[in-house]
C-alpha cells in the first residue's frame, strides 16, 4: 500500500518581515516629540527665572529677622517701611508707589500683595506713629506687624515675579 503523503510536508517556512527601525516613525509623532520637546524646555527657563527672581526672598527675609529684634520704636517702623519699598522696588514700578507713604503705602501693600495683609487696626496704628518721633509700639502689635511683614514680603515677590506688566530686575 502505498502511504499517503502527509499534507504537512507541502508547507513553506514561515517568512518573517525585515526589523523595523526603532526611528521611522511616522510624521506625526515627530512633531508630537518636537512639542514635547519645547514644553520641557519652555518649562525648564520658566523654572530658572523664577528662582533666579526668588534669590531676593531670603536677604530680605534675614533683614526683616534683623528688624524684628529691635525695640518696638516709630523709627524700627520707618526701617521696616524702607524694607518693604526696596522688595517693591525690584518687582513693581516705581512710579506705581514712590508718592505714596504711611496708611496709603500699606493700603498700597494690602493691593499688591493680593491679599488683605495689614488689617484696619495696623493701618491705624501706622498711621499714628510712623512719623512720630520716638513713639512707642506695644511689643505684641510690634511682633505682629513684622509676622505680617513677612507674610507680605513672600506675597509681593510671588505676585511680582508673576507680575507680566512690572519692570523686574533680571
């Protein structure tokens, strides 16, 4: 008897296609790179300009520590006020603040800040006594005041650095 042929015998290998290459890629997802590659990039200077802007946060932080420790006086006020308007001076205009002084210039802070930091009883209380020769700041108002300094130092540089329209000092 003659043995069937076994139909399994005909079959070809199996060819398999040339590799493909890790870059032919299609067009598309070049330009999806090339946009991914701008964002990082447009991200990483926006990241470098906010902290090249910052580096003013922490001088004037240590003075304002330094003006804390002294006494609770109309002129250590005048000193703190002098502070807050060279922060404003390296984010804001100068023309947007340089008329302005006592209640006003801390209204003008409560403004900028974007934030109600120096509430009505400060704003009185600087009223009264910056000007006034050797006059006398109760110690609690006074430690206050400077925590809401600080408070307002941060807020000022944050909101000048995202400030488009201000001249900053680069």
């Amino acid at each position: 008897m003659n043995q069937a042929a076994n139909p399994l015998d005909q079959l070809r290998d199996i060819h398999l296609p040339p590799a493909i290459d890790t870059f032919e890629l299609a067009y598309g997802w070049w330009i999806v790179i090339g946009l991914l590659l701008i964002a990082g990039l447009l991200a990483l200077y926006q990241w470098k300009q906010r902290l090249h802007a910052r580096r003013y946060l922490k001088p004037a932080l240590v003075e304002l520590e330094h003006i804390s420790k002294l006494s609770p006086k109309s002129e250590n006020l005048q000193i703190l006020s002098a502070l807050l308007k060279r922060v404003c001076l390296l984010y804001f205009p100068k023309h947007e603040f340089a008329a302005v002084a006592g209640k006003e210039w801390f209204e003008y802070l409560n403004h900028k800040a974007g934030d109600s930091i120096y509430d009505a009883q400060q704003l009185n209380m600087v009223e009264q006594l910056l000007y006034r020769k050797d006059a006398e700041i109760e110690l609690n108002q006074w430690h206050e005041l400077i925590k809401q300094s600080k408070k307002a130092i941060v807020q000022l540089i944050e909101n000048g650095i995202l400030n488009n329209s201000g001249e900053k000092l680069s």
